[in-house]
C-alpha cells in the first residue's frame, strides 16, 4: 500500500504511515484530507475483529478523519482499483 501512495497521482497528497489519531494508529493518512486507510488482513473478518475496527473507526470519526478499509487481498490484487478507490474518496 505504501507503494502506491507514494507515486503519482497519490504522492501529491502527503500520506504517512501509522498515524496517530487519539489513542491509535492508523495504518495510513493524509492529514490534509482528512482520510485514513486501514489495511485489512484476513484476522480482521472475525466478530470481535469487526466490532473492534467499529470501534476505531468511531474514534477517527470524532476526530473528523474518514476511514477507507481495504482488504490486503485487494491492495496485492488489484492495486488500481485500490487507487481509484483511494483518488475517490480525496477532495477535489
């Protein structure tokens, strides 16, 4: 993922790594948009799992932050997709 945030069209946005919002990390973010990306491995899709990522998703959201959840499934299969999910979810 770190890849692709740092080539064009993406390099442009400033993401960085494991960004601290409040208690947490995330594992990517561009403070400027106000997006988070969470990469999500295959441990992430049970119920506990879930309802933890919930739970941090509602504390980047009190923080204004949106948060885009990727599997890592996608961002090793189909990268341009993750992209122009990633370039969807950017202002302007």
């Amino acid at each position: 993922m770190w890849m692709l945030l740092r080539r064009p069209p993406l390099r442009d946005w400033h993401f960085r790594r494991q960004v601290r919002i409040g208690p947490i990390h995330a594992d990517f973010g561009c403070h400027t948009a106000k997006l988070l990306i969470e990469v999500d491995g295959s441990q992430h899709f049970s119920d506990p799992a879930q309802e933890e990522d919930a739970r941090r998703d509602r504390i980047f959201a009190a923080a204004g932050y949106a948060v885009l959840r990727v599997t890592k499934a996608e961002v090793l299969g189909d990268p341009e997709a993750v992209v122009a999910a990633v370039l969807g979810r950017l202002p302007g």
